[in-house]
C-alpha cells in the first residue's frame, strides 16, 4: 500500500478510473487518502466486484 501513497503524487485529475482494480489495492488508498477525488473502480470478475463493494459500503467511500 506505500507504493500506491507514493505513486498518488504523480497521478493528477479529479477523476481516477482503476481498471482491473482485483482487490483495490491501487483505488482504494487514494480514495481515503484524497475525499475530494472520484475513484471509478472497474473489476470484471464477480467475486472481486462484490468485494470490492463490500470494501466501499464498510469503509463509507462516497467517492468510490
């Protein structure tokens, strides 16, 4: 997770889209990180989807 810390310093704009997020290591911490960002968070597989929606209701990401 301290990569993805390091590396939000050198993404730039208001709207992120995390393609292949599997288990949202990469969306997920800038979504904490930065409120004021939209994380758009894009898994095709079901299983990892439900996850990854379990992990936004629980952690109350409105920007997710």
């Amino acid at each position: 997770m301290s990569e993805t810390l390091w590396l939000n310093q050198y993404i730039s704009g208001h709207i992120i889209i995390d393609a292949g997020s599997g288990n949202g290591i990469l969306g997920i911490p800038i979504a904490v990180l930065d409120k004021n960002r939209e994380i758009i968070l894009v898994e095709p597989q079901r299983k990892k989807a439900l996850f990854l929606r379990e992990v936004k209701k629980k952690m109350e990401l409105s920007n997710v």
